[in-house]
C-alpha cells in the first residue's frame, strides 16, 4: 500500500516520522499532535485525520506501507501513539453501541439463545439501508462507490478474523477456521472472497490495488476497517471478534442476495455478481455457525466473554448504519459520498507528505 496524502495534523507528522527510520524514537511531536486532536475532535469516528492514521498502523500488522520500515511495527513509541488513538476509538464504539441499542444486555450463556440474540441484533435497528437502494434503484456510479467504501476491508476480507484464531480453543476455535476457510476458498487460487471482490471492482472499472482509492474514502469507510482491526489485533477482544463476525454473517444473505440482484437490474453479468453470490450460498450455514459455534459455544466455555460479544455486534450495527446513511444522503443530495481529494497515484511523494497545509 502506498502512503496516502495527509489529512491533518496527525498525519503530517506521522508520516515523516514513519519515512524514516530510526527516527526520533519518542515521536513527541507526533504523540503532542495525537493528544491536541483527540482533544479538539468533535467524533472520533468522523475525524479523517485520526482515522487515516490508525488505519496506516493498523497496515503495519498486515501487509506495510510502501517506504515504511518493516522495525516500526513493534516500535514502542509508535505503539504508544496507537493506542491513544484506539482508547479514544473503542471509548466512542461503546458509547455508540449503548446509545443505538440501549444499555449493555445481559446476553444469554447457551450458545443456541446467543444465536438467536445476535440474530435479532442483526435483523433490527437497520436504519438507512445501502443495499435496498442499490438492489432498486442505484446508478452504475453509484454502485461503484459502494464498492469503493467496502474495498479497504473487503479487499483483505477475512484477514482480521484470523488473528483470533490463536486466540481460541475447542469448538469455537473449529468454528472461525471452518468460516475462514470459507473465505480462503480452501486455498483454491483466485477463488478467495477478497479475489472475487476484486474481480466484481474490475467488472465495473474500478482498480482492484489494496488502498488505491484510499485518498476517496471518508472517515467512516476507514472506522469500518478499524473496527476490525482492533478486535482482530487485540486478544482482550476475541469475544468481540465474535459477535462482529456473527452480526455481518447473519446479515449477510439477504444484504448480499440484494447487492446481486441490483448488479443483475444494470446488467452485469457472473463475472460480477459471483462474490456476493457465494456469500449467499454460505450464508445459510455461516450464520449458524458463527451465532451458535463461535459466538456462543465461546460464552458457554468462558462466560466472562459474553459482554464483548454483544459490544462486537453492536459496534458492527452502529458503524454499518451510520455508514449507510452517510452515503444514502449523499446520493440523494445528488452529490458524491466519497472524498473529492486526487489521487495519491498522481501526487509526488514530496507533495503527498507535505499535502496538509
């Protein structure tokens, strides 16, 4: 992934710093920089700068940014920097969650009433709904901008479950791996979830690099991915994993039937509609498992985990509708949803760091 142009004081600072290493291995203005947006943000979620810059540390974990020294990934300078922006970040998922599902429930210990919870966590509170405007009645632009919000996570889709495999044991831990392979396709070439995403973004002409519209997205298409990340990368949020996991699984074949049926409405063929077809044709079982296996044969072994079980699915509902609805009423504002920033592609290095100001 390459670096992306800056989008305010955090990320000014942070990128020379993490162009260069070693550097000043404190970071102090970069962490001085963290503290006085964390404190001046009016919503962490909708911060682009802050965002932009957990989403690249988060990078770090996975595949690295171009020109970034691989040894920045266990820095304990910059981790402290981190985790001041992901404190802040999952503080605003739980006061998010509790505000649109009320106060945290209690969340049954057998694991077939868990499922049966998570389910209807997933079927209500929809709000403003994404795939119904583009099953009935979305343009082909608008379609692709879809498609675009979902490409800095669907492109690595299923990357941040499988940090948590590890993480858990007995029939949970079967679970995850049996959804995953799912997702791996089995290790078949070209078949991945993340391979077919990309196919169906070059059936609609749009270019399938792993952050080559990072510079379009907004905040909110960034916390989506965050939020994976940060269940994913930390072993305290297994339980949270879970329920994130189980929310998008039991949503996921009706969402994905609607998203196939709008590509079918504009006349796109297989070769398009293929990635959210096999999300259908797993759907069914996938939701089972990840609701009953996962999720709450988890709490059944360990009880203490079920608070997070329900905070992973909650923060999976609120970030999905808030999305939803940022981009439905830019649509119907007849404008963009994504960010009208160039390229990064097309910005000299130089002018990418120093883009800020």
């Amino acid at each position: 992934m390459k670096l992306p142009l800056t989008r305010g004081p955090v990320t000014y600072s942070l990128w020379p710093d993490l162009l260069s290493y070693p550097a000043d291995r404190q970071l102090t203005t970069t962490a001085e920089s963290v503290r006085s947006a964390l404190t001046a943000s009016e919503d962490i979620l909708y911060d682009e700068d802050l965002q932009l810059a957990l989403f690249c540390l988060y990078e770090l974990h996975y595949s690295g940014v171009n020109g970034v020294d691989e040894r920045w990934e266990w820095d304990p300078a910059l981790l402290a920097v981190r985790h001041r922006i992901e404190s802040a970040f999952e503080a605003r998922l739980r006061r998010g969650a509790e505000e649109l599902y009320g106060p945290m429930q209690e969340m049954p210990r057998s694991a077939q009433q868990m499922a049966s919870r998570l389910f209807e966590m997933s079927a209500g509170h929809r709000g403003p709904s994404v795939v119904d405007h583009i099953d009935r009645e979305a343009t082909e632009d608008q379609v692709r901008e879809a498609l675009v919000h979902q490409s800095v996570h669907q492109l690595r889709e299923a990357d941040p479950q499988t940090w948590a495999i590890p993480r858990l044991h007995g029939r949970a831990k079967s679970a995850l791996v049996e959804i995953q392979v799912d997702g791996y396709a089995g290790g078949r070439p070209g078949r991945m979830y993340a391979e077919l995403f990309a196919a169906a973004m070059t059936g609609l002409g749009l270019k399938t690099g792993f952050g080559d519209y990072l510079d379009r997205v907004p905040a909110l298409s960034l916390a989506a991915a965050n939020t994976m990340s940060l269940f994913g990368l930390h072993r305290r949020l297994r339980g949270a994993v879970a329920g994130h996991l189980a929310f998008h699984e039991m949503a996921s074949p009706r969402t994905h039937a609607a998203s196939a049926r709008g590509l079918r409405r504009l006349g796109f063929t297989a070769a398009v509609t293929e990635y959210f077809d096999a999300h259908v044709t797993h759907g069914a079982a996938h939701e089972q498992i990840a609701g009953c296996e996962l999720a709450g044969r988890m709490v059944e072994e360990d009880p203490a985990l079920a608070d997070d079980v329900w905070f992973g699915a909650a923060s999976a509902g609120l970030v999905d509708r808030l999305l939803g609805r940022w981009q439905l009423e830019a649509w119907h504002a007849g404008r963009s949803s994504l960010r009208t920033s160039p390229s990064a592609a097309s910005v000299p290095r130089g002018e990418q760091v120093a883009a800020y100001p």
